[in-house]
C-alpha cells in the first residue's frame, strides 16, 4: 500500500495507536515507521507517559497538554482537560519532563509539521492515542480537515486531465456484499471525481458502455445508511446492487473518461481451495467469484481444472481466515485449504507462460480478467530463470517482497 502511495505522490496521515498499552518507546518508533514507509515521521502530538501509562499529550503547534481520562472501552468519548504546562509540569513530574526531552530531541533535528512537504508525500504528521478510548482521536480527524489537500483534477488513463468542472465522473473503488444479510445486497462504493452527482441521474458504465441508472444511491458509516440526493468531487456514494460494476470501473456522464485501474499487490502467501461438501459447489463457485472481485483474495485457476480448486493469493495469511469465514457464512460453502510451496507471483504472457508450463517448480495460472500468473516456488529459481531467459515475461507485481 506504501508503494502505491509513493507512486501516486499520496499524502499519509500517521496515528499510533494503542498507546494505552505497553509498548515501544516513541522514538524507537518512529526510527522503524520511518523505515518502512519511507517518509520523515514529524509528530504534531507527543505523549506524556511511557506506553502503558498514558497520561495524555502534547500539542507541538502550541505547546498546550491534553491530559487523558480513560473511560470504559470507548462507550464515550474520553474527556479531555486541556493544562496550562506549568500547571502539568506540577501534576505529571517525571513523565512531562521525558516528554519535554523527546520534544527537544525533535526540534533539534528539525521533525516538525511542514504542510509542503506533507502534500509533496515526503513527510507524514504522527499522532499519538488510543483508539478504543477515543483519545487523541480528534486531533487526528481534525488534521484531516486542516491538512488534507482538497479535491484536484485527476488524470485519466491517457494522461489527459479531467477538470473538476468537467461533466460528472466517477472511480469505483470498493465492492462489499452481504452488508446487510437481510437482503444479500451488493455495494459499490464510487469516488465523485468530476461535476456533480445527482442520484437517479443516468451515466454510461464505461467497462461495458452500458447507461447505468442511480436510483438506489447511498451514503454509509459502519452499519448506518441513507439516501444521497447529491455528491461532488472527492464525495463517496454507495451504489446499490450495482450488480455489473467492478473494482476500476469508470462511471462517466457526457464526456468519455477511464482512469487508471488500481494495481494489484505482490501475493506471498498461496492457498488450494477445495469445497468439503461436493453439493455446495454452486455457492463455492460463487463466493470465490465475489471474493475475487471484491479483492478479499486473488483468485487463480488452471485453465484445465476450473474451479474445482482454484489457488488463493494473498499478501498476508489473515486474508484467508476472512475468505473461508465468508464462504462459510455468507455463502453456505465451507471450504478447506491447502497450502503450497509457492513464493512469489509473476505476471506473464501467452507466448512466455507456454515455455515455462512444465518447468520444475513454476505453474502458469489464470485470473478472471484473463492475465496469466507464473508461481515459483523459489526466488533463486526465478531469479536464474529472468538471467538465462531475458526474452520471457515475467513482470513484478506492486510491492514485490515486502510482505516480509
């Protein structure tokens, strides 16, 4: 996800959480944030306490302490008291004064909020708290109002600008089912990213060049929804059994546009998945569809099997804890899986993926849209394959090797 923030010049907000709890020192921190991400960490909020003995925190801007009140695993939002520092100097003895020596340790080597720098995605504003409490939290949601750049114009496939002002557009980037499992509905979740949004307005699908009608256009937090009458740039509207849209689609009205599609991450991890009741193929083969499309998984398949036991691919195992509960409570379909001895994915070819079918340890798979994967079971072997074959295609995958 990094990689393609990096790529896309995306500005990162950072939270640390938990702070609560016991953990590591700040500074530790912030020296192993800024090594997997790749942006200079400046704290706008400092804690006062060690982790574990969450005190509150300091306001780096003005300088002002917000002391925490813990409250019953956030059943409301934890009170804050916002101290005078001479007055917390008094009440929080040592603690504030550690505080204070980590502040002066960031001034000194210049980590401080630079709004520039946090637009250009070269730095990330970090703050401090505890999200099951709800502290620290409005700090945090009130930055995203005070940072955050606001809706630009965005290029389009082609590298062409779409204005904001240009005719309306949209970038579907999520799909949910099952939200609500009283109706087995099927959300897609559309970013506005030109003119307006007028629900029951009727705009082409650009995937298939279909008009797609919007009658059934929602606004959703968590498990609540109500209807939106309108959206603009930068707005997300639920679109309601949207039944043909998929992740990448391009909604348009008026003026043709298609947007970049979003990349696909390296998978690591790779998973056989076989139905354990025979008469529960027909939801199998459907869950297996949804969660593929939804991007829960990447699913694979040999052209010669089917979907009898397609192979799952997921950047962390934990995906496929969220798959077989899906397929076991959302679909009727429990599943089993199996393990390979494959390491890392390669997109490939028709001509390439025939010379390496066969190959000691390396499968040619299929994805639904059609691009072909080739699975090693070994980064030495793939990588003597690339030196002694530099004619075949075997293209990285975003974030190659990082899961690790």
């Amino acid at each position: 996800m990094f990689d393609v923030c990096r790529q896309r010049d995306l500005p990162l907000l950072t939270f640390i959480n938990k702070w609560d709890r016991p953990g590591l020192d700040p500074l530790e921190l912030i020296d192993q944030i800024e090594k997997q991400i790749g942006l200079v960490v400046t704290p706008v909020t400092w804690p006062v306490g060690i982790a574990g003995d969450f005190r509150g925190v300091i306001d780096r801007r003005d300088g002002l302490f917000t002391r925490f009140t813990r409250v019953a695993r956030g059943a409301t939002e934890a009170p804050e008291e916002v101290v005078d520092p001479a007055q917390a100097a008094i009440d929080e003895g040592d603690a504030w004064q550690a505080a204070l020596d980590g502040i002066t340790l960031l001034d000194e080597v210049g980590a401080d909020l630079d709004v520039e720098l946090f637009v250009g995605a070269q730095s990330t504003p970090t703050f401090f708290g505890s999200a099951l409490t709800n502290f620290g939290v409005r700090k945090l949601l009130d930055a995203i109002i005070d940072l955050v750049p606001s809706p630009s114009s965005r290029p389009d496939a082609q590298g062409a600008i779409r204005e904001l002002d240009d005719p309306f557009s949209g970038f579907v980037f999520k799909v949910q089912a099952n939200m609500d499992p009283s109706h087995r509905d099927r959300i897609a979740f559309m970013r506005v990213c030109s003119g307006k949004f007028e629900r029951g307005m009727v705009i082409t699908h650009g995937s298939t060049g279909k008009p797609f009608a919007t009658k059934y256009a929602h606004q959703v937090f968590g498990s609540e929804r109500e209807t939106i009458d309108e959206a603009f740039p930068g707005d997300v509207v639920g679109l309601v059994n949207a039944t043909d849209v998929r992740v990448g689609d391009t909604l348009w009205l008026d003026k043709p546009v298609e947007f970049p599609a979003i990349p696909s991450f390296a998978p690591e991890y790779f998973s056989v998945a076989r139905v354990k009741d025979t008469g529960r193929y027909k939801q199998f083969r459907r869950g297996i569809a949804q969660l593929d499309e939804e991007g829960v998984v990447q699913v694979l398949r040999d052209v010669d099997q089917g979907d009898s036991a397609p192979v799952l691919a997921a950047v962390g195992p934990m995906q496929f804890d969220v798959a077989v509960y899906r397929l076991e409570n959302e679909f009727g379909a429990p599943v089993e899986l199996s393990p390979t001895n494959y390491k890392v994915a390669r997109r490939t070819d028709r001509e390439s993926g025939s010379k390496l079918q066969g190959m000691r340890g390396v499968r040619i798979l299929e994805k639904a849209d059609g691009t072909l994967m080739a699975l090693f079971e070994s980064q030495f072997w793939l990588e003597r394959l690339e030196a002694d074959n530099p004619e075949l295609v075997l293209e990285r995958l975003v974030a190659e090797g990082s899961a690790g």
